[in-house]
C-alpha cells in the first residue's frame, strides 16, 4: 500500500500525520513503530491518524460514540499512537499539529476566528489559531486523582529516577492522560537528570504514567500587566521515553506547580492562572480557564510531506 504522510512538530514533540478522511486504514502496532522508527523509518514520538469519527465509531470504539453524541459538529477524530504502537488517550502537542494538518488539507479554516472541535480518546478538545499564529486548545477538564488530601499535602505518590538515592515526593495530575509531576529545586539538577530509563512510579499505575520533572521559575509581568508564573520542565513519556515536549505534560507541570503555590498563600487567587513553560523544544503557555478546564497554547509547524510503502 502507498500511502501519504506529512511530518510535524509542535515544540520539537513530532509526529507522522496520515490524513485517513474515508476511515479506511488499519495501523497495525508494529507499522506504527516501524513509521516511528528513527533510523528504519520516518521517526517520530508518535503517529496520527485524521480519520472521520463516525468512520472511527464503525470500527467499535465506544469513545468515538460518545464524542458525537456529545459534539456533533466533532466530524474528525485524532487517533494518536505512541511510538511504540500502543494507543494512547490524546496528545498536547498532537492536537495543535492536527489542527494545522487539517487546515492544510483544507478539511477546517482558522484564519477567521473559526474553531475546530475534533474528537479524541479523552473526549472532545476545541482548537482555535490566535494572531501571533499560536493554536490555542481547550484540554478540557484536570484533576487531581489524589484529590484535596493530595492539594493539601502536595503530593500523593513517589518517584525514583537513575542515579537518585532515594524516591522523591510527586504530584499525580490527570488531564485525560495520566500524569506524575516531581518538584526540583535547581535548574542544573534538571538539566543533569538520567532520562534514559523509565522512573520508577510508587504506587505503579495501572495505565502507566508520563513523569514530568520541574523546577518553578517564579512569578513576571505578563503581556497584559498581570503576573504570569514559569516553569522549566524535562518529560518522560509512557511508550516513548524522553521527549523534547509534551503538551499535556506542561498543563500538568503548571497545574501540580500552582498547586504547590496556591497552598502557601491566604488566598489562591493571589497565584497566576498563567503559567509558561519551557521545554527543550522551545515554549508553551498555559492557561487555567473556567469550569475547571485548562488551555494550551503554542506553536504547531508542517515539516515536509512524503509517500512510502507499508
């Protein structure tokens, strides 16, 4: 089969697009590691799929159901694999470059101020494009699976990296996607971490987890005159190892470190409800919006568009 694909990357985090708009392509696991494959493939954190969702709701996945039922106008569907050929609930960073993918084909037009709601595994997720070029994207609802015990004690699991002499406190944060984040306390301890291997996670996941190692960069004056915060962060992601960015990854980053602020102050407004992160790949802002959802935003950029043979 030939087959057409773009490459793309949001802060370095990259992805092979297949734009699958009849829903008739079945990835196997080891096609997906084979197109991710840095040196026998194309090479990417991950692969995704633009299929049509009722298409994707044929081929027996509930969630596609669910999406349009709940959001009719949600005609595409993001199925997102990791680079190991597992699937995965959805991606940050994805979601961003999907959008940009879309347009491109000409499936969705953003330049006017329109929205794209498009479906995922953890449900729907609505992208806009600002001025600057940046996609905007409604993750949707975060948690804290540990809950107001965990907020109040700021942390709720452990984590133990190579080279580290004993595990370290961590935060679980959920945002569709699991999600442990641990507090460093020096830019040059993160810059120094063994990523290698997988972190060790206690109590260990049942689905796995991403780890995010972070170091909180204080408080600056925001484009608009009000305090934004910033973070520094270094991921691991489940399925792939380290990444140069993660989406979901720094609105968890962000939402753990406010966390930590917001139970140091008389009155959790006082703390940002922006925050940016840096990456390796470059920079995220995210954005704590009403109803208990969070937003990310950032670049999203279409490298080059080849064919292959499956």
């Amino acid at each position: 089969m030939t087959l057409r694909f773009t490459k793309g990357h949001g802060t370095e985090n990259d992805f092979v697009l297949l734009a699958d708009t009849r829903g008739d392509l079945e990835l196997t696991p080891d096609q997906v590691r084979r197109l991710a494959d840095r040196r026998a493939g194309i090479g990417a954190d991950g692969v995704i799929r633009l299929a049509p969702t009722a298409a994707v709701a044929r081929s027996g996945e509930q969630v596609a159901d669910d999406v349009l039922a709940t959001e009719p106008q949600a005609i595409w569907f993001m199925d997102y694999r990791n680079g190991d050929g597992s699937v995965a609930e959805m991606c940050g960073n994805g979601v961003r470059v999907f959008a940009a993918f879309a347009e491109s084909l000409g499936l969705v037009d953003l330049s006017a101020g329109g929205e794209l709601a498009l479906g995922t595994r953890a449900g729907v997720r609505r992208v806009r494009k600002e001025p600057d070029g940046w996609y905007a994207v409604d993750m949707g609802p975060w948690s804290l699976p540990g809950g107001t015990d965990a907020a109040a004690s700021g942390f709720d699991s452990a984590v133990l990296v190579a080279g580290w002499p004993a595990p370290r406190p961590a935060l679980g944060v959920d945002l569709g996607n699991p999600h442990t984040v641990v507090a460093l306390s020096r830019p040059e301890e993160l810059e120094e971490l063994d990523l290698t291997r997988a972190p060790a996670v206690e109590p260990v996941p049942v689905d796995g987890t991403n780890v995010e190692l972070v170091v909180p960069l204080g408080e600056e004056e925001g484009p608009d005159g009000r305090p934004v915060g910033r973070v520094r962060m270094r991921v691991h992601e489940r399925g792939v190892g380290e990444t140069r960015s993660c989406g979901t990854g720094a609105c968890a980053a962000a939402l753990a470190v406010r966390t930590w602020a917001a139970a140091g102050v008389d009155d959790p407004h006082d703390v940002p409800s922006t925050w940016y992160v840096e990456v390796p790949g470059g920079e995220v802002r995210v954005r704590l919006l009403h109803g208990g959802h969070v937003e990310l935003a950032g670049p999203a950029e279409l490298v080059f568009d080849g064919e292959l043979d499956l």
